[in-house]
C-alpha cells in the first residue's frame, strides 16, 4: 500500500479552490443545523447546485466520458466529507442510475439520466421488508402482470427506504412468479413515487436519521419501467448488491475510496480529534486528562485502530470500520465523562457533542447496506473459502 503524498498539478490545485470555495458558498452552518434537525442527510438547495454547476454529471460519469479524473474524483470524495455536506443519498441515486443506463429501456433512460445529473431527479432503494431482514430475495411484494403484458399491479411494503419522500422514483424488488424457485422469480422496476397507492411514512433511527416504510396498494405500474428481464432480476441486484457492499475492482493508481462507509468513519476521526484536545487541555486544578496512563492508553489505541479501519479495502473495510465505531466511540464517552452524553449544540456538553454523536451513529453503521454478520459471512465464504453457516440445532 503506497502512503505517498500526491503532489497536484496546478490544474488540479485550481479545481480544489473552486470546490472548497463552493462547498463553503452552499454547505453553511445553517444548512448543516437543519440537516442535525431532520436526519435527513439531505439537502436540495445543495443537491441542485451541485447538479447546476456540473459536479454530479463530473461524478457519475467515467473518466473517459469526460467525468472526474482520479485525482478529482479523491478531491471531490474528501472535500464533500471535511465540508460535512448532507450528501450520503446521492451515492444510492448515482448507483441506481448506473444500472438504469444498463437495464432499462431507451426511453425510460432518456426520462430518468438527464434529470439525474440536474439534481432534480432522485432515486432510492426498495429492497428490505419489514420482516425480510438482510436476505432481500425472500421479497414478498408481488407484482401481477394484466394479460395484455402492459402494466403490472404492485402490493407490498418496503422498509429503510431512505429518501423516498426526496425522490422521484423508487428501485423496487418484487416477487413476479410466488411459486417459482428462490432467485429467479424476481423483477425490478423504476416506479414513480407519486403514482396512487403508494404512501410513505416516515422513522426515525436511534442516531437521529430518518428513514421510510413504503407501502404499495393496487400501484399501477406500467411496463416500460421494468428494469431487466421478467423474473431476471437477480441478475440486476446482484450487481447492484456488489456495488452496495463495496465489492469492487481496486483502482491501481491507489486513489480511490477504499470501502464503504469511511464518511462514518471521517466523523468519528473528527471526534476523535475533538475528544482529545480535551483530555489535553488543563482543567481548572491545572490538571489535563491525558496524564493518566488509562485516558492516553484508550486514545492512543482508538486512533491506531481507527487507522487500520481507514486503510482497510472493500468489504473488509466495510466491516472494520463499524466495529472499530463500534468499539472506541464507548472509550470517547468514558474518557469525557458523564457530559458527554450531552448532544451537539447543548449547554455543557463536552466536545460539542461530537461522541455522543459516533455513539448512536456506530449502532446503525453495522446495519447500513447489511449488517455486519452478512458481511462476515460472505468474507468467510467467498475470500476465505469456508462452507455456509448451519444454524439449525445439533443432532
């Protein structure tokens, strides 16, 4: 692994200014407020200007096609994150997008992309049921074709449909064959949002986020908005799954995002930081935390581990970087003391808050995209070569 620093060419300088300029312009501390306030991770006065001044076309599109450099692409990718821009949504709209220009037919790709990249169109995920768990292809939505073959009628539900009431349409999983073999009685489809029958409610998570159930009743779906094949669409998903998860080919000039979630995992360094000007700073007897073997022990094992996290690929990134959430952000709390249970913005709170907020964050972070389980288990079985698990009880 090469830690080299990348020295930027003045074209590349340039487009760093421009962006932190931008990002200072759009992402102010009032849209960060509202964002802490909603749990959204959303905010559409940023989103359309990005998608205005070129940034998600940039984004989306392959170097080649015209798109980011790689060097711009790991400026864009850090700067977003240091600017904390309510942003995590555009990566579920950018993917679904991807497989839109694959899949789906001419004129559905002419409707949705160039919306897209304006920022005007949103796209989010409907995969998970609510009692469907991580295994997405015991889907339970059924979609029934009418005999002529030219609309379907959707009923079901769909839980953790993140930014559903921000978007125009919906990447629903549905079951169009009950009777048919696990995996190959599965369609997707693009659906408005707005077609009737469909009704969004709003849930908020432990760390404060908001997310959807989605409930389908009698939604009329036309057949233009299939993605893929009939009963063909776990061969959508399971590339769609793969980018999810962070299954992908590494990038050999060493610049790109290493694994999922390391915007989670840039906050917690953020805290981190923030925790131990803390413990270093002298209290009113003069004296400063960090003087304790303990507090310096804690700290110093928190930043090594949240290191290797940062520096770990694919799904094991994915993977070390919630546990290590998981496992330093009680050691932040601790060392701060009962004040930092106190949230942001909140008179005495110790460091602003910042740990409590990795706290209720690292809980859901081993859930997003599938739990932590689901991805050991694939490690287990698809890098180490290992059987699947048997969970039923010993004879």
């Amino acid at each position: 692994m090469d830690f080299s620093r990348l020295e930027l060419s003045e074209q590349d300088q340039a487009f760093l200014g421009e962006l932190r300029a931008f990002l200072g312009a759009q992402v102010t501390d009032e849209v960060i407020r509202r964002d802490r306030e909603t749990g959204e991770n959303f905010d559409e006065g940023v989103h359309l200007a990005l998608g205005a001044a070129g940034y998600l076309a940039a984004d989306w599109t392959a170097e080649a096609d015209g798109g980011f450099t790689a060097v711009q692409r790991r400026i864009w990718e850090l700067e977003i994150g240091r600017a904390h821009t309510p942003w995590f949504h555009w990566g579920t709209t950018a993917l679904v997008a991807t497989f839109v220009a694959r899949f789906a037919s001419e004129e559905l790709r002419e409707e949705v992309l160039p919306g897209v990249l304006s920022g005007e169109i949103r796209l989010c995920l409907g995969y998970t049921e609510p009692e469907g768990g991580s295994d997405v292809a015991t889907c339970k939505t059924k979609a029934v074709r009418d005999d002529d073959g030219s609309a379907w009628t959707v009923n079901g539900a769909k839980m953790f449909t993140s930014n559903a009431h921000n978007s125009r349409y919906v990447f629903l999983l549905t079951n169009t064959d009950p009777g048919g073999p696990k995996h190959r009685n599965l369609t997707l489809f693009l659906v408005p949002l707005a077609t009737a029958g469909i009704e969004i409610q709003g849930i908020r998570t432990v760390d404060g986020d908001r997310t959807n159930i989605v409930y389908y009743s009698d939604v009329r779906v036309d057949d233009r908005c299939r993605i893929g094949e009939v009963n063909g669409g776990w061969t959508v998903m399971r590339a769609a799954l793969q980018a999810e998860h962070g299954v992908a080919e590494v990038d050999s000039a060493g610049l790109q995002r290493l694994a999922t979630m390391t915007e989670q995992a840039l906050l917690t360094a953020e805290a981190l930081d923030a925790v131990a000007a803390v413990a270093a700073a002298p209290d009113a007897g003069g004296r400063r935390r960090i003087e304790d073997a303990s507090v310096a022990y804690r700290l110093g094992r928190s930043a090594a581990r949240l290191e290797a996290a940062l520096s770990t690929p694919g799904m094991f990134g994915r993977v070390a970087i919630a546990a290590t959430m998981r496992e330093i952000a009680p050691d932040m709390m601790d060392v701060l003391g009962a004040a930092a249970a106190l949230p942001v913005e909140t008179e005495g709170a110790a460091a602003d808050g910042a740990a409590e907020y990795v706290f209720r964050l690292a809980g859901p972070t081993g859930i997003y995209g599938g739990t932590l389980e689901v991805f050991r288990n694939m490690i287990a079985q698809q890098v180490l070569g290992l059987p699947r698990p048997v969970y039923s009880p010993p004879r």
